[in-house]
C-alpha cells in the first residue's frame, strides 16, 4: 500500500489506476535535522525534510499518500517529537497523530490486499506522531448500510456451507473417565468435543478446556470431594453432574446452566448459528444432523465456530469490500473489544494481564471469574511477552502432570514451558500463539487474520514497544457487526 517515493507511482506495484494524493507534512518548530516516518514507509524508511526558503525554523516534505488512514511522526534531532496542533490520537502509551484521505466512493481500498499492507507485521517504533486532516468518524449511515448487507448475506447462507470437504470430528462416550477424556483432547490436538449418550442415543453436550480448569481448580481445594484416585474413574457424566451442583453454589446472580446441547442443524442460516454461539456464551455449535422425524440416530457433521463464519464473510466480500464501508476504517474507530483505559472506547470490562511469575491457581481463577478465554502475559513495561488460554490447560494431562504440581506454586511460564520442548525459547510471538495488531489496522484486515483457523482473538499492542493495548475477540466482532 505504501513505500513510494515523492515522485513515484505505484504502477511498479502492477496496480491498474492507482489513487495516490500528494500530501505536504509540515513541522513548524525547527530543529537541525527532521525526517518523517510513518505508516507509508512501513516505519523502515526515515524521509528527509527541508526548511522552507526564508523560514528557516518550518521543515516540510512532500509524500504521495493513498486513500485510507495513516500515522506519522516527526525525528527531530533524535527524538521523536509530535505536533500537538494537529489531529492526534492519545493513549496512556504515547501520542498518534493521524490523517485520513477519502478516495473515490466505490474504490476498494488497497489496503484490502496483504501484499499492500500499510506496516511490516509489528516492526514498527513506539510512538507515533506528526499533522494533517482529522480522521473523520465512521458515519451513522455506513455502519447501518454494512450490518445490514452482512446480516442479509448470513440469513441466506447455511452452516451447510460450513462443512469441509473432508475431515474428522471427535465426539466422546459420556461414561468415559474424565481423565482419559482430557488425554484425548490433548492428543487430538482440540480444546472441545461433543458428548454422546448410548443410553439415551443422543448427544448432549460438550467437555471443554474449561471443564478441566474447574476440576483442577477442585482439586486444589482443600474441602473438595473430589481426589486424584477418583479422577482416575470419575466419568463425565458424573462431573457434568457436580458441575451443575458447583455452579448453583458458586454464582450468585442464579443464573440457570442449561443441561442441554447446543447445536443447528445444516440448514440453520448462518445468522442463527454465529447468534447461538453469541447467546449461550460458547465457542463451537455441533452441526448435527438426522434423517429420522423424531431425531434419533443423529450424525454429527461439523463443529461449526465464529471463526468459519466470519471466513465465509471474508471471502464473500473480498471483491466487493466497498459494500461494505466500515472495512476501511480503523479499529480504534468503533467500539469494539477491550482496552486498557485511554486507549481506545471502554466497554465497561477491564483488561485482564498477568506477568510471567504469577501463579497458574491466579491465572484459572482469572479465566473463570472474568469469564475470558486468553489472558496476555506481559512484562512490567506491560509489553506482551506471551498469551495464557483455556487450551492450554490441556497441556497438563500430558504425562498426568497436573497431579505432579501445586497451583499456587507453578507458575504461568512455569506452565507454558510444559507445554513445549526445552528447546523453545521464551515467548511466542513469531509464531501461532501471539496473534497481534495495531489500533490504526483496518476492521477488513483484522477480520482476515481473526478468520485464520485456531485464531479467537488478537491482542492489540502498541509499534514497537508491543505494550498492550487491549484485546479484540471473535466474539467482540460479530456482536459488532450484528449490532
């Protein structure tokens, strides 16, 4: 999307019709040596400014920039500095000033290719700065306009279209021992699985990664009647029975926990399955299906999850995303996700961080109580080192370690390093478990990584520093987008 010259056009990049609007940046506080960088040199470039003739103390510069939204910043003399006259966009993590350039009414915007990303993955500085328009806010009339294109094209779509053309799914004998369960799952390589009754013929429901951090965390009460010899035999059918009775304890808002299973059928629109999903608070709806009036013999075809459907959106609108008009946007712009105060629009739930040598007993505990999946691991600059999930506890039946440890004694990187070979460094953010972005990334961009298998949420970071900023969610997602 970026990285050309004053002078250049992006015909070089193969782009039929570029848009490119030339852009005069201007610093009017002298200084000996000013560059710009931004967004558009995907922060590996420092661009050169000129004092103007006759003014000295003002540097300005020249810079083709297409339509969309872009950051900046001023290198004065070795230090990053901003023009707090200009439109700025501030956090407790630095100041942004920003621009955004409108483009023609019905032009994709280029940023809707990977290949013309605006940055280079998370190299990018701490701060960003420097002057323009203002970043106009996202229009009452768009926003309406594209929920209701993405609504439409979900009720006509099926979870039928959910389904791959080849695969596995693992569903398990409600008499199974629950430890034997958990090994499956973590073998398997999946954080949930459907439940089958012979008995009653029928499935009825799910073990998940948060079954397993509830009997850990039964476990390590004291009072509990639950012991590692029983583990061995207890069946889920009997935690599923004591779960019921621990919950009706321990919530004291007496909320009802429904017995029974969620799922669709194959031809429920998309809308009603990504609207269960949101409801009942659950990652995967079963897509089951029988060919018998009275629903006896049932198949299990599919574990349909957020992540399938909004792949579906994607690829539906990926060549007509100027239907859609909020794509371009940024997603500092609308209220969506977590953040830490400051940063961006509250949604009325803190941030849940933990440092590395917090305990694993804080780390579950914070799981269940703030009702979250992940928790970002961070540093004490707040910088993200790591990312803690409900998977993960699977991890511990490997080698039956969970009746080798003390919850309060192990700690989270204690925990993680369980779960990988020695050899593995610290930290994971070059592969599959730190998904990041940044504030100023398009909503289209972030539903396309959200869209990648095995993704759930992105943690939101500050260029450079990767301090965290919040964290945005499937969930938080769609219940945006449908309203």
């Amino acid at each position: 999307m970026f990285g050309s010259g004053p002078g250049t056009a992006h015909e070089s990049r193969g782009l039929s019709g570029p848009v490119l609007f030339p852009t005069r940046f201007v610093w009017p506080y002298g200084g000996r040596r000013v560059f710009l960088s931004g967004s558009f040199t995907r922060w590996l470039e420092h661009i050169p400014m000129s004092p103007m003739e006759g003014c000295p103390t003002v540097f300005q510069v020249v810079w083709n920039l297409t339509p969309g939204y872009h950051q900046y910043k001023f290198y004065v003399d070795g230090e990053w500095r901003h023009n707090e006259q200009q439109p700025f966009v501030t956090g407790n993590c630095g100041t942004v000033n920003t621009i955004f350039l409108a483009g023609e009414p019905d032009m994709v915007p280029t940023s809707f290719s990977p290949e013309t990303s605006g940055r280079s993955n998370m190299d990018v500085d701490n701060d960003v700065f420097t002057h323009v328009e203002a970043v106009p806010r996202f229009s009452q009339a768009d926003l309406d306009i594209s929920r209701h294109r993405i609504s439409m094209f979900l009720s006509r779509h099926t979870a039928y279209e959910l389904l791959p053309e080849s695969g596995k799914v693992i569903a398990l004998d409600v008499n199974l021992p629950v430890k034997q369960a958990f090994h499956i799952l973590h073998e398997q390589g999946v954080p949930v699985a459907p439940l089958w009754d012979f008995g009653k013929g029928q499935f009825v429901g799910v073990l998940s990664a948060l079954d397993f951090i509830l009997i850990l965390k039964e476990l390590g009460n004291h009072g509990s009647n639950l012991t590692e010899e029983e583990l061995e035999t207890h069946t889920i059918a009997a935690w599923k029975e004591a779960k019921l009775r621990l919950n009706r304890l321990l919530d004291g808002n007496g909320r009802c926990f429904p017995r029974h299973l969620v799922s669709a059928g194959p031809y429920d629109s998309l809308k009603e399955v990504a609207l269960g999903i949101l409801q009942n608070k659950v990652a995967t709806i079963p897509i089951v299906h029988s060919s018998s009036q009275d629903g006896s013999f049932p198949q299990l075809l599919h574990l349909a999850s957020l992540s399938g459907i909004l792949k579906c959106i994607c690829r539906h609108f990926r060549h007509s995303s100027s239907s859609l008009p909020i794509l371009q946007y940024p997603i500092s712009e609308f209220p969506i996700g977590t953040w830490v105060p400051n940063i961006g629009e509250p949604n009325g739930r803190p941030l849940a961080m933990l440092r590395p040598n917090s305990s694993l007993a804080d780390a579950l505990s914070l799981l269940v109580q703030a009702e979250v999946s992940s928790i970002p691991i961070v540093d004490e600059n707040d910088s993200l080192l790591d990312i803690y999930s409900r998977s993960d506890i699977t991890a511990l039946a490997r080698d039956k370690a969970y009746t080798q440890i003390h919850l309060d004694e192990l700690s989270i990187h204690q925990t993680l390093q369980l779960g990988q070979d020695a050899n593995s460094p610290y930290g994971f953010l070059s592969g599959q478990r730190c998904q990041m972005c940044l504030q100023s990334d398009p909503l289209h961009k972030v539903m396309e990584r959200l869209a990648n298998p095995g993704v759930r949420r992105l943690v939101i970071v500050e260029a450079g520093s990767k301090r965290v900023e919040g964290i945005i969610s499937l969930s938080d997602v769609f219940r945006f987008l449908l309203g």
